[in-house]
C-alpha cells in the first residue's frame, strides 16, 4: 500500500472525526443522552487513533542507526497496535459503562427533542464521506482480494484501522439513532442505554480484530504469496543459480522486505564469478519486488546425499540442504545487506 493513499484516508477521517465529535458533545450538552455521549466519546477516540496513525508514520520514516540498523518501519505496527488498545478502553469499556449506569437510572429525552437526530443525521453524512475516501484509497491496492482478505493481509495498518474504525463508527450512529429515536417516541430512557451498550460491544469487537491483527504484523509477516513467487522467479531466471536451497522473507515495515535466501551455485564458479552472480541476481529480485530493500545471498554447494534441511523444513517446499560438508562461504557487502 502507498503511505500516501494511507495518509490521504486518516487526514480525511481525522478531519470528520473531529467536526462530528464537536456537534455530539454539544447535541449530549443539551439532551443528556447517554447514546450521544458514547458517540462522543467514540468520535474523540477515533480521532486520537488517526493522530497516533499519522505520528506513526512520521516516526517510521527515520533513518536507521546503529542501534536499530533497519530503520523504524515496525513503529507504524507499533502506533496502530495502541489505536487498539485506545479504541478498546477510551470508547468499547466508557460505553459499556455509560450504558450500566443508564439502565440503573434510565432518563428520557427532555428538551431540545430535534437535536440528537438532526446531529446523528450530519455526522452519518460526515462519516459516509470519510469511509467513501478509506474504500477509494484501499481499493487502490486491494487488486482482486476480498474486503475481508485485505483487512487479514495488508502490511500496512492505515488502511484496514480506518476502514475497520469508520465502519465502526458507521454503525454505531445507525445503533444511536435507533436507541434516541425509540426513546423519544416511548419516553423510556432504557432505549438510549440499550443503544449505548451495543456501541460499547461493538467497538470491543473491533478492537480486539484490530489488535488480533496487529499483532501479527509486530511479530513478523513473511511477504506474500504473489511477493514469494516473483521473487523465487527473479532467482532463478538467470543461469547463476541452480536452484533455491531454501529462502526466508519478513517485512521490516510496511514498504520494506528482507529477503534472506541460500542459492545453489555452480562447484566450478570461482569467487569473483560468485561475487557477480550475487550482484545479477539482487538487481533482478529489486526489479521484481522493489520494497526487498535488505537482501541477503548464501551461496552454497548443493549435495542432496550429504543430508540436511528436506523439503519438509524448507519454505514454499522447496527442497534442500543446510550446510553440506566443503560448501563454499562467500561474505559480500551488497550495499542493502550482507550475504553471509
């Protein structure tokens, strides 16, 4: 995914969220009703989780160090990861809260009956031109995949958080107009705190699918299937390499890849043919996948009767073995990494 369309869609949904948090907390001011002000309370949420978002990428975009030679892409993992978190305890628990105290002491709709609806009606407009601006930006990326696989598989968090959190939002104006709606023609306040407790479980819901996600980012993705192949090809295309002894991939952030792969070459081959064939294929791998920005070569001997690592241990079943007896060990500065 480009960092751009990301950014693109969290500015438009900060801007939203921050308009319609200001009209629910004037529309709760004069109503009282515990419905708007968990919606309230939502808008604010989300709209600290698109600061985190945007501070997030600011941050990864610094250069590595010393201490962190590959840079600080994870850090968008990382910010997206605490977006959860916030979305969990800042809007799913207060609802719920909200919702508990209200059932204990329900209160109807006194005055200014016009406003919670009119303000619901404004934001659910606000809102659909945020989600518009998300779903036009991912499906930028999203190729033939799925909603549902996309929000699973994407390695950059922008876009499934907001999509995720304006469908949330979303939702949740749908579930509030109902619960005012119904209180103000039954005059039970039990209505607006059943509205309120079902935006609570419904932003719990989605903050545990987004930290169940993120999750798995911050640990380490492997590149994807259709990245695996290209690359696998880019490989092999050339005369250099016999075969694929094995090959390991991880994305160090969202626009950044890893590849890690020993190669199979020609017994004949001296050092600096070696060195050149090492060169060849890392020019045809960044071709084919340019976020593989750290590439790591092993050029090995590949001798099956010595044993080792089989097709059951190696990636994408590709067979092989780990260090046969008299391979041959080449280190190489290849400006991005180290083969080894």
């Amino acid at each position: 995914m480009s960092a751009s369309g990301g950014t693109r869609a969290v500015i438009a949904a900060l801007l939203a969220n921050l308009g319609i948090a200001l009209t629910k907390f004037l529309a709760w001011g004069l109503t009282g009703s515990s419905s708007m002000l968990a919606e309230s309370i939502h808008s604010v949420a989300d709209s600290g989780n698109q600061a985190l978002l945007l501070l997030g990428g600011r941050r990864a975009r610094r250069q590595a160090t010393p201490e962190h030679p590959f840079g600080y892409g994870r850090e968008r993992y990382i910010y997206a990861f605490i977006v959860a978190i916030v979305l969990f305890a800042v809007g799913g628990l207060f609802a719920l809260y909200e919702a508990y105290h209200k059932f204990r002491h329900p209160q109807p709709i006194t005055s200014w009956h016009w406003v919670p609806v009119a303000v619901l009606v404004i934001a659910l407009t606000m809102e659909a031109f945020s989600f518009r601006t998300a779903i036009h930006e991912a499906r930028q990326v999203r190729g033939r995949s799925s909603w549902k696989d996309f929000i699973r598989r994407a390695k950059a968090p922008e876009l499934p958080v907001v999509l995720l959190e304006d469908f949330a939002a979303l939702v949740g104006l749908v579930l509030a107009l109902v619960g005012v709606g119904l209180t103000l023609a039954t005059g039970s306040g039990v209505w607006d705190a059943a509205a309120t407790a079902a935006i609570g479980a419904l932003l719990v819901v989605i903050a545990v699918v987004l930290a169940a996600e993120t999750k798995s980012l911050l640990l380490g993705e492997a590149a994807s299937p259709e990245d695996c192949q290209a690359i696998e090809r880019a490989i092999l295309q050339g005369s250099e390499v016999e075969r694929i002894i094995h090959m390991r991939t991880l994305h160090l952030g969202p626009e950044e890849l890893l590849v890690a792969a020993k190669i199979a070459v020609s017994a004949a081959d001296t050092g600096a043919q070696i060195a050149r064939s090492i060169d060849a294929v890392e020019s045809r791998i960044r071709a084919a996948v340019p976020i593989a920005r750290v590439i790591y070569l092993e050029p090995d001997i590949y001798r099956p009767h010595d044993g080792g690592e089989n097709a059951a241990g190696a990636p994408g079943g590709l067979a092989g073995v780990e260090g046969p007896a008299g391979a041959v060990r080449l280190a190489k500065d290849s400006g991005s990494g180290h083969a080894s």
